[in-house]
C-alpha cells in the first residue's frame, strides 16, 4: 500500500489525545503519515511529545455560522497544506466540518467516526437541522463508523449512511488498573485522606458535560470531594458553569479541587472512588471505560454511550440527565456504602476487561479504514 497522509479532525484537544492518539500511533506503525487538526488544548502536547504535526483549529462553541465558516476555512487550509490523501474525521462538530472541508479541498478518501449524535438529545428544531447536515454529510463519507453499535442502528435508521459499522471503544487495561501505590502517592501529594470519598469528573468540563448538575449535586454528599480534571471549551466559559463554580466555591470549600487537564489519568483513576459523567447528550464515554476499567463505579446520565458502558444496579447507576437530585441521591448512595462501591467496581472491571480492550477495537478500526 502506498504512503497515506491522514489527517485526524476533531473538535477537543483531549480527544486527539485519548481517542485518536492511539490510531495515529497504528497508522504511523503500518508506514503512514498521521497529524491532528483541532482546537488547541493542552492536551495536545502528549501528542507533540510523540512526533505528530498538530494544527491548531479555531473550533468554537457556538451556532453562529460566522464562526463555523472561519473553522471550515481554517480547515480546508491545513488539509491543503498538509497534502492529505485521507481525512477521518470525529465527533459531531469535528465530522460535520471535517467532512465538508475535506469535500472542498478534494481529499480522495472521507472516513469519519460517530461519537454519539448531538441531535438525538437536542430539541426539535435543532434535531431536524442536525438530521439534515448528518444525512449531507454522510453522502460524501466512504467509510462510516461508529463507537457502539447503538450508534451504528441510530445511523441506519436516520439514513445517515447506507453501511455504518461499529469498531467499539476500547482503553488499554495495563494502564486502567487498580493502583494502591499510585492512590496512596496522589492523594498524599493533593491533601486528601485515604477515608475520604473522591467522586472524579473526568474530560469535557463544559455545560455539555452537566457540570452544573454536579456541583449542585455535590452539595447534597458531605464530606466527599470532587475532583474536577479535565479541559473547558474552547472560548469564554459558558454563563452557566461560571456561575455553577461560583455557587460551589462557597457551599463546597476544600472539597471542590479543580485539577486542570492531567497526563496522569491512570493514576488519577486508581485515586478516585467513583466517577461521575453526568452528560447532557450522547458521548462516547471514555473516561466510563477508563474508571471501570479502575475497578470504580460510575455514576452516569442516561445518555447514548455511558448506558450502553454501565449496567444500572451492578457496575453503578443511571440518572436521568439535566438534573441534579437522582445524580445527588445516586452519589450518596455510593459515598456512603464501601461494600457496594468494592462490588460494583469489581464487576465494571470485569465487563470492561470483556469488551472494551483497546488492542482489539484498534486492529477491527484499521482494518476497516483499509490501512
């Protein structure tokens, strides 16, 4: 096979990192070129550290077509300038814009990757133009995948694309493990007790990602902490967060740490007790994988992704998303009981070992993408 240079769009720095890092490394293994174009964060610089070319891209929050116009260009440039024979794009706003750009700077092959679908959850107009763009855009997509299989019949359903075929989402189990050692170390360095209650947010830390929630939730479980590591959007951050932040410096204090964007997510992980993802829409759910993976439960919102990764009862809970009280009684309940956290960690572990090995989804999305 010829030398391929792939470009890699999508909208948040940590997803470059911690999803399509590891199809780069894959892709440069088989011989080919891989470099990232996205929002910058830092994230992006475990990516750098590695040899990959990444272009910052002005993605920006918003609806406002301006905005989106000056991404599309943006886009169209570096893919210009970069050569590329392939695009894969991923992600709502990444695969949207990635896919159109690629069409307007004749990229011979499109592949995208569904993380979820933003319309699914959305209200009904913006449902009805989200549907259209999907259904445009898969015209002009060879090959489109999907992170689930209930991804994959939402695609086949909405005629998104006449094949749409999930890969899985996977993480590397040798990393994700239980970690006394690195417990015992991180929480001595950041001040807290081994008898206190870590509830971890990991990722997005946006409106998206139900932050607010957590934080009035989190009034609601004393003497736990939460441990926010992770990224805001691009751009000025969102009204309601800010003002959700400045609710929770009061009511929490000291148990509210705001970590930044981490390289030690492993750790973090082995440090925590139980994770929380209370997303307003659809995701793929990787920090899920990586907590169960941890031997923690999850506390998650019903959303495409996380409930296709969490088994309500048994490896956590379930809540209804955009709203506060079942995530405080969920979390309560699992901050108070460390029978039930052990348990339902134990067999997250277990399920994730089962399905979600990154080695075996990594192999399947190579080979569909034809590298």
């Amino acid at each position: 096979m010829p030398r391929l240079t792939i470009a890699h769009v999508c909208h948040h720095a940590a997803t470059l990192r911690h999803v399509v890092l590891p199809l780069m490394r894959a892709a440069r293994e088989r011989g080919h070129e891989a470099l990232g174009l996205c929002a910058e964060g830092e994230a992006l610089q475990a990516v750098r550290d590695e040899g990959f070319a990444v272009t910052p891209i002005p993605f920006a929050d918003s609806a406002n077509p301006l905005f989106q116009g000056r991404t599309l260009r943006a886009l169209q440039a570096a893919m210009t300038g970069a050569g590329a024979d392939m695009v894969h794009a991923h992600g709502p706003l990444g695969g949207l814009l990635g896919r159109f750009a690629a069409r307007r700077a004749g990229v011979r092959r499109i592949a995208y990757t569904a993380h979820g679908f933003d319309f699914e959850t959305a209200p009904l107009l913006r449902r009805k133009i989200g549907l259209m763009m999907e259904r445009r855009a898969g015209r002009i997509t060879d090959r489109f995948l999907c992170l689930t299989e209930a991804d994959a019949a939402t695609a086949r359903r909405e005629g998104l694309h006449p094949s749409p075929i999930a890969t899985g989402l996977g993480r590397d189990p040798g990393l994700y493990r239980p970690d006394p050692a690195a417990r015992a170390r991180l929480r001595a360095a950041l001040g807290t007790a081994e008898e206190t209650v870590v509830v971890l947010m990991a990722g997005h830390l946006g409106r998206a990602g139900g932050l607010p929630e957590l934080l009035r939730a989190m009034e609601q479980v004393p003497g736990a902490e939460l441990w926010l590591a992770g990224e805001a959007p691009p751009g000025p951050e969102e009204p309601a967060v800010a003002l959700g932040f400045a609710q929770a410096t009061r009511s929490l204090g000291p148990r509210l740490k705001r970590l930044g964007y981490r390289g030690d997510m492993p750790a973090l992980m082995a440090a925590a007790d139980l994770l929380a993802r209370p997303s307003l829409g659809a995701e793929p759910g990787l920090p899920v994988i990586e907590a169960m993976l941890s031997g923690l439960p999850v506390v998650a919102s019903e959303v495409p992704g996380p409930r296709d990764q969490v088994i309500d009862g048994v490896t956590g809970y379930l809540t209804p998303a955009r709203v506060a009280e079942p995530l405080a009684g969920a979390l309560g309940v699992l901050a108070r009981d460390a029978a039930l956290r052990v348990r339902m960690g134990e067999a997250g572990r277990a399920r994730a070992m089962r399905d979600f090995d990154e080695a075996k989804v990594i192999r399947r999305t190579m080979g569909l993408l034809g590298l």
